[in-house]
C-alpha cells in the first residue's frame, strides 16, 4: 500500500540509512528512499565537477546518480571518486545526486524561507513520488525538520551545488541545484560548486 503524505512529512530529515531521510524517489521500476549524508562527513566544499570540461556522456540520466557518479568517476573526476570512498554510517554506496534527485531534496529539506524561483518548468519532478508540480512562490516551503533549517548543523548552504547529470547538449556544463531559490541552471565543469553525497534504499 502506497504512504501518504501525511505518513511522509514527519519522517522528512529524521535519521535513516547513515544519513537523513529526503523522500521516496522511482528509478525506472524501482522505488527508493533517498538519503541525504550527515552534513560534517559528507558535503564537500565548493569545487570542480571533473578537470578540463571532460565530456561524460555516460553520466546524463536525470535519475540515477550512482550510475551518473561511477561514469563521472571512470573519467577522472576528483569529486566524483571523494563520493563513492565516502565511508559513513558503515555504508560505502555513496554517490553524487542525480538532477531530479537533488530538486526532491530541495523540496522535502529546503533550509530557508526565502521565495521559490517559478519560471519555467522549475519544480516539475517526475522522478518524484507522487509526481511534482512546478513551484510556486510558497510551495514547498521552509522545512519542518529543524536540523535542516537555515543555520542549522544539517541545513544546505544557501548556494549552488553540483549533481552529477551531465548537460546533453553542452559537453563542458553540468547541471546544479540552487538551495536559495530552487531553480537549476548549468555550470561548466571548472566551476567550483559544493557537493553533497547522498545514498538510497531499495523500498
């Protein structure tokens, strides 16, 4: 039987898995938890996606990081080979957010109360479960969980940061999650974004 929301909501950045839970996300046919790793271990500073604009081709699903994050890897990327030799919790399947994954975590554990960005489809999530739809200036609003809240000890910067789906059509750009607004927007790759690791749980 599906949860819901109301089954959900309170469960949204309480502990789970080594790290917090962000929500419940499909990747083809399979559902997942997704979490999101402590703050202290694993979120990296503002860097690199990968050196010299390297094209990945292998890493363009808007869904699943993991196999965006061991592509990006193969290839040499630095941020991307700090996330899969993350150890914590006594789990070793980190990984780098895919673009759909890391909107959902914006939307369950954004930190501020800031207004959304609302142009476009920004906030359209059908990776999501239940599908979402695009932002409004309100919604989602600041998160419930207070560990995640602005200026607290989980809590997203209010930047960008980097997931792992390489732009389609601009070999040299990656897509980023913006935590102050919620829009995404590309970057080239020498651009120096923070990183947070995330991992899932098969439901």
């Amino acid at each position: 039987m599906k949860s819901s929301t109301a089954e959900i909501l309170p469960l949204l950045g309480t502990s789970m898995g080594g790290g917090f839970y962000a929500g419940r996300i499909r990747i083809e046919d399979q559902v997942y938890a997704l979490i999101v790793a402590p703050k202290a271990e694993g979120e990296h500073a503002a860097t690199t996606c990968i050196a010299r604009n390297k094209s990945v081709p292998e890493a363009l699903s808007y869904c699943d990081g993991l196999a965006n994050t061991m592509a990006m890897a193969d290839a040499g990327s630095k941020l991307a080979k700090w996330a899969l030799d993350l150890r914590i919790g006594g789990n070793d399947d980190w990984y780098l957010p895919a673009q759909d994954e890391l909107e959902f975590i914006y939307r369950n554990l954004k930190p501020s109360d800031n207004q959304n960005y609302c142009r476009a489809r920004s906030g359209i999530n059908l990776s999501a479960i239940d599908p979402t739809l695009p932002h409004t200036l309100e919604v989602p609003a600041q998160t419930l969980a207070e560990a995640f809240q602005k200026g607290a000890e989980q809590a997203f910067d209010l930047d960008w940061y980097w997931t792992s789906t390489q732009h389609a059509s601009n070999s040299g750009s990656a897509w980023s999650q913006n935590f102050l607004r919620g829009n995404q927007d590309y970057y080239h790759k020498l651009s120096e974004l923070r990183a947070r690791a995330v991992r899932r749980l098969i439901l």
